[in-house]
C-alpha cells in the first residue's frame, strides 16, 4: 500500500518550509507583490473564459458505457458536526435546505420540495484540482428554479452555498466549507442540486443529502453537504473573504482551468 | 568544406566575418522562452505531484481499478521509506529522486524531488498560480514569434527544409557527421543544417503547440468551449497524459540543445543569440552586404 500524503497536506502548503530554509524561489512566491502579478494570469483565464463561455455551453455528457467503476470520495468524507450527527441519526428528515440572503421571499426547502421539483439528470466528468478524473451520473433540481421560487433581490450576484462539514475542524466555525458560484454559472441548465448519484441517493462520502453540480468547474466548487444558499451582492464578509474554503487558502474563485 | 582545403585559397588566411544570424524578434522570444519553459517546467512537476499518477482515457482517479500506467509513490519500508516509480507492470526502486527524496534533510514522500518544483515544498495553489501566469506570458511570446516568423518570412528561409535536404541520403549524412561531432563550418554554416530545422520546427510547430492544446484540454470550462479537442486526444486523462510525455520530450530537446550548444563553439552561439552575431571562417573575399569584417 502505498503511502497517501493526506488532501489537506497536499491542498494546503505544508508547513514545512516554513521552518526550513527558504530558497530564493520560495521567497519569491511568498512574496505578496509577486503574488499579485501573478493573479493577474487568473483573472485573465476567467476573462477569457467567460467572453468564450459567452452562451451557456454545456459541459460535455456522457454515456452510462463511459462512467467510472468506482467515482473516487474526495474531501471530507463524513462530517464530524454535531448538526450533521444529527441529521443522520434522523436518516435526513428534519434535513432542510434555507434559501435566502438578497432575494425577495427566503424559502426553506426540505428534499420531498426539492423532488418534487422538474430534475435534470446527467452524466458528467469530475475533475479534480489535484489532477484525476471521475465519471458519474448526476440527478436534482436545478438551481435556477430554486432561484425562481425565491425571486433575486436587485444587487444580488453570487450565490453562497454554506456546508454542514467542518473541513477544518475549528471553534469559531472557520472551517466550515462553503463555496460561492456567480450567477452566470447558477443559472446554467448543467448547474443542479444533486439528491441522486449513479441512480440511487446520494451517499454520505460523496455528500448527502444535497450537493451542488456546476459542471464546468473544477471539483472543489461542487460544494457537499449542503445546508444553506445565500444570495449576497459581495462575498467579502464571508469567511476570510475570497469566496469559498479553498480559496480562502489560496485556490482561484474561478475554476474553470 | 573549409576555406584551408579549398584550393583557390591555398595562399591566404581564412578570415573570419561575423554574420547576422539572429533577429532581434528571435533572441528576445528565444530567453522569454527559455523563462517561461522552466518556470512551467517546474510548476507543472508541482501540480504533477498533487496526483502522480497518469491514466489513459476520459476518467482516472487513484481509486481501484483505473489503471494507472505511470505511477511516482512512496511505500513504507521498514521504518523509513522507498521511493518506487511504476511504469506499466515494470517497477523501480527511485528513492532519493523519485517517490520518495529529502525536504529539509527528512525523506518526504514526494513524486519529483524538491530541487525540481516551484515552490519547493508541496503547494498546489501556488504552484497553478505560476503554472497559469507563464502559460499566458508562453501563449502571447508564441503568438508574437509565430506572427514574426510568417512576416518576415523567418520561417520560410531560415527553418522550411528544402526537399533536397530531406532526402534519405542527405539525411544520413548529416546524421553520421552529427554523430562525428563534425559540424558544419565556413559558407555551409551560415544555414541551419536539416537536422537543426527538423528539430526546430518539429519542436516549436508540433510539441509546443501540443502543450498548449493539451494543456486547455484538462481545462472543464475550455472544454465546454471545445468539446472537440476531448476527442482529438482521446479525453482528459489522455490530454494529461500527453501534457507529460510532450514536457519530457521538451526537456530532452533541450538537454540535446544545450549540448550542441557547448560542444559546436559556445561562445559564438551565445554571442548570436545575445548580440545576433554568428562568427563563421570563409575564404577571404569581398564581404556581402550586411557583414562586419574583422
């Protein structure tokens, strides 16, 4: 068996430079004002992307014949809070999702509301940041008739999806996952709040009971777990302020490269 | 042919001209390049070793069974641990530089070693933030030297190969004088000889492009964009796949540049692509236009 440097270790720099001596590239790299030179090459991928992306391109589909035998559990793979112990105690029942923030009616959605909804199902290839990929099939409601039963607030641009995992374990709550999504990507047909996976209901390791699709990014934006959707006009007061739990250490917002 | 052979010359010194070899457009795209493929070279192993392994197809994840063809790990071995390197059913004990090599004089479990990643120790974020900044600052130096190359008809002169120099003949020639270490000199030396074209146009017009598209490949928005370039290389895993295999052959061009380099009069190379003069000995006669006669 071979050894696995756990995701947070790789995900995370490790802090063993930080004791070690410092060569001059890594002094480099931690060099803010480098840093911001270098984000200039992200914000250009997004602008490309986006003026290429100008339609609502679908991500590829696939067929059942292409999907993976096993589709890998990453991240975390059961959450330790006490909010979500409960919620398996209970096999999900009491589970509700909260869909609110800038909009004009805050809704509370439990997942008979959510199935009973029109579903899309599809069959998509996740990729990971870490480099692997994963075929699977996917079905929910999508986000965008979600977004309608709510109707947006004017000034509202970026929904806020707000996980029950600590991926972090912490006091004070900044561990918790989130990610965040603009709503060029929420209003994409592909962008679904998925309750089933391979057709059966979706598995605790992969999210249970509700993730979020939003196909054409990489696999840290489809966030798990979820408990809460929050339409906001800035994500600057919202953990450390970029947006999602892995860009908040140091991941791009945009994930579409 | 050198001028001391050359009868008609028997009498007279060879002179040495120095020539303009190198435009301006070409030296400043050559060292950009150069900065960009090893700041690429070096966040790419970085983002290589957040999953060191390579699968060929749509999908692939270190779960069982996709099978991995190339895998770089470490394996617990007793108290310490080994470094093993698998490639198809062959596998290599590589510790100390593969799978396995020392981070702060610890053996770490790592694909590439330390000394070869940007940053040195394991930092994905930041390793496709640099990956992505070069890749942009690579695409536009490309874009300005393919746009140069066709004006000024740099490409066409100095690195299309002529149908007489790719017959099989010539070819094998230049092979068996290459292998000799005999390079070309005087008059002959003004041109590109045909292997230094093959290499130069099969390197800039067939394996940088391929980074490039393999590189959007992996790309989940790009592929939206271009769907059809999961079917040229056979899917994502297979683009990651190629992405590697054309880096390394990348790096071994290089390795054989630079070589060629040192050993066929390193200071006159380096003074052509610094200065873009070429020093050549020739049979003194009346220096063409565009010479300096020293």
């Amino acid at each position: 068996m071979s050894i696995d440097l756990t995701r947070r270790r790789f995900l995370i720099g490790s802090g063993v430079a930080a004791t070690g001596i410092l060569t001059g590239c890594d002094a480099m790299v931690r060099s803010p004002s480098v840093n911001a030179v270098l984000e200039k090459g992200e914000w250009l991928s997004m602008k490309a992307q986006r003026l290429l992306l100008g339609g609502q391109q679908l991500a590829r589909e696939y067929t059942e014949a292409d999907m993976s035998p096993v589709f890998k559990a990453n991240g975390t793979q059961m959450p330790e809070t006490d909010v979500y112990k409960r919620l398996i105690d209970t096999n999900f029942a009491d589970w509700r999702l909260e869909v609110g923030g800038m909009v004009k009616t805050p809704k509370s959605f439990s997942m008979a509301d959510l199935k009973a909804m029109p579903s899309r199902t599809q069959i998509t290839r996740h990729d990971c940041v870490e480099g692997w990929s994963a075929i699977g099939k996917w079905t929910g409601v999508p986000l965008g008739l979600v977004l309608e039963q709510v109707g947006l607030a004017p000034g509202a641009r970026y929904a806020v999806f707000h996980c029950a995992d600590d991926y972090e374990q912490s006091l004070d709550g900044s561990g918790l996952y989130y990610e965040s999504i603009d709503l060029v990507d929420a209003w994409h047909p592909q962008t679904i709040l998925s309750y089933g996976m391979n057709g059966k209901d979706l598995e605790i390791a992969h999210g249970a009971p509700l993730r979020l699709r939003v196909e054409r990014q990489l696999g840290y934006k489809h966030a798990k777990y979820l408990m809460r959707i929050e339409l906001v006009d800035s994500f600057k007061n919202i953990g450390s302020g970029k947006g999602g739990f892995w860009e908040d250490r140091g991941y791009e917002w945009y994930a579409g490269i | 042919m050198t001028s001391g052979t050359s009868g008609t010359a028997l009498n007279e010194k060879p002179k040495k001209v120095l020539f303009y070899r190198h435009s301006l457009a070409v030296r400043i795209t050559h060292w950009l390049n150069v900065l960009c493929l090893s700041f690429l070279l070096m966040s790419g192993l970085q983002i290589f070793n957040a999953h060191p392994h390579l699968y060929w197809g749509q999908y692939g994840a270190d779960a069982l069974p996709d099978p991995a063809f190339l895998s770089i790990e470490a394996y617990a071995d007793g108290d310490s641990m080994k470094g093993v390197t698998t490639i198809g059913p062959f596998q290599f004990t590589t510790t100390g530089v593969l799978g396995a090599s020392k981070m702060d004089g610890e053996l770490t479990p790592r694909a590439f070693p330390s000394w070869l990643t940007i940053p040195s120790y394991q930092d994905l974020a930041t390793g496709r933030r640099w990956h992505f900044f070069f890749a942009w600052f690579f695409v536009i130096n490309g874009f300005v030297y393919m746009l140069y190359g066709m004006v000024s008809r740099h490409f066409r002169r100095d690195l299309l190969p002529t149908r007489a120099e790719l017959t099989p003949k010539h070819l094998a020639h230049e092979i068996a004088e290459h292998a000799r270490l005999r390079f070309p000199k005087g008059e002959e030396a003004r041109r590109y000889n045909s292997l230094q074209k093959l290499a130069y146009v099969g390197v800039g017009f067939i394996l940088l492009p391929l980074m490039i598209l393999t590189g959007l490949t992996m790309s989940p928005g790009f592929n939206a964009i271009f769907p059809w370039l999961l079917d040229v290389f056979g899917g994502r895993q297979s683009a990651r796949t190629i992405h590697f295999i054309t880096a390394s052959l990348i790096v071994a061009f290089v390795v054989v540049h630079v070589i060629m380099v040192l050993i066929s009069g390193v200071w006159n190379n380096l003074r052509s692509m610094i200065t873009g003069y070429y020093a050549i000995k020739v049979d003194p006669a009346p220096a063409s236009k565009g010479e300096v006669s020293k």
